[in-house]
C-alpha cells in the first residue's frame, strides 16, 4: 500500500487474505477497502508520526473505509485482537465501542436492541466501560441529596405518622434519604420515615426519576461487574 500513485482511485480488496503484518501510511489509504477475513498478527504504520500507532481515531477512520452499507464485526475483533495482545487496551476497548456504535446504524434492530445501542449501550461503553455506571450513580446521588435537602427545607418532605408503637425519629439526612431512594439493595430507613407530601410536579417527576434511574443503574452495574452485560462479543 505504501508509494501508490493515486490511491483514492483505488478499491482495495483483502478479503480473506492473510499476512503477517500490515504496514501502510494514511496518505496511501484507498477510496474503500474490504476487510472482512482478512487476519494478521501486528500493523505497523508507515507514518512519520509513530504514535499514530497507539491513536484509536486512526484506526477506527481506516475501518470505515469500508462499505458502510453492510456491517461486518471480524475486521474490528481482529483489529482490537492485536492492540489486545500488544498491551494497548485502551485502544483495544475504543474499536470494540465503535464496532458496537457502527452495528447499531447499519444493522435491523429489534425495540430491545434499539434501547440497548441507543439508550442503555452508550452509557456504559456498551459493556466495557461499566465503571460509568458508578460515575453517573454518584452524580444522581449528590444532585438528589441537594433537591431532597431543599424540599426538606420547604417541608414538601414531611415526617410520616408514626404507626402505633413505632419510635418517632425525627433526624432527616439529604445525603441517606438520597441514597434509601436510589439504591434498592438495603433499605436505610429514611423512606420509611419521610415522604413527600404537598410537592410541585416537578419534584414528584424528579423523585421518581431518581427512584427508576437507580433501578436501571444499580442493575447495570452489577451485570457489568459480573460479566453478563450484552455486546461483549
């Protein structure tokens, strides 16, 4: 690939081909390339700059020199396969992103999928960066507790009524209440002390945002720390 004359005149095909390293510099990438089967070990780009090498953007733009009218995942898993065993994972995880990002604009979705590509997917790397999970939690966590803290003060958060011999507890946490409402894993005892009570619309519509996203966030993040997450693979 290295010296052609005029190569965007030029629709390379490699399909099925085999070769033990690839070596090219982005001045000599065709106009489109086919990919699919193509196997090697190592690339090694032609570049002066050698730390395209280690850049995802470059990569990912070489990928999409292939027909975006059809959508076909080897060429990315093989690609992200050599920064793998190369060390580079950084690298490695941002081709299986964008494999992910380019199958849900080519590919026939069903509703699941849609949600999943669209909504779910990107939130979390789709299944490789669930970490995001633990960063939005901690998010929704601190802004709730700064809404709640400020109904409380307004007392649209009120102390229910004990019920008969029930020990009347009083002290309110906006960081605990919070986190009772977020987290459905164990209960901290707050929602069972405090409810909303005359509120405008617009906390009732947050304070079930806060509820849902917790669900959706805490079970994301399990299935992320145990593996189980679509779109590995």
């Amino acid at each position: 690939m290295v010296g052609t004359a005029n190569p965007k005149a030029v629709e390379l095909d490699l399909e099925g081909a085999n070769c033990r390293s690839l070596r090219f510099e982005k001045a000599s990438w065709p106009r489109r390339i086919v990919l699919q089967g193509l196997t090697f070990k190592d690339v090694c780009p032609a570049d002066e700059e050698g730390g395209q090498q280690s850049n995802s953007k470059y990569w990912i733009d070489w990928l999409h020199l292939q027909d975006t009218k059809h959508f076909y995942g080897q060429p990315y898993d093989q690609l992200a396969e050599v920064f793998h065993y190369d060390g580079q994972n950084d690298v490695e995880t941002e081709i299986r992103i964008q494999k992910e990002k380019d199958r849900s604009q080519t590919a026939q979705l069903t509703f699941g999928e849609r949600i999943w590509y669209r909504a779910i997917g990107p939130l979390i790397g789709f299944g490789y960066k669930p970490f995001n999970v633990f960063i939005a939690s901690i998010i929704i966590w601190l802004v709730g507790a700064y809404i709640f803290r400020r109904a409380h003060g307004k007392e649209y958060l009120t102390e229910k009524l004990p019920t008969s011999g029930a020990v009347n507890r009083t002290y309110f946490s906006s960081l605990v209440y919070s986190l009772d409402v977020f987290a459905p894993i164990v209960s901290l005892g707050q929602t069972e002390i405090w409810q909303l009570n005359v509120a405008p619309g617009w906390l009732w519509w947050y304070y079930w945002f806060h509820l849902v996203a917790g669900r959706v966030l805490t079970t994301l993040l399990v299935l992320g720390l145990t593996g189980l997450l679509p779109g590995k693979g």
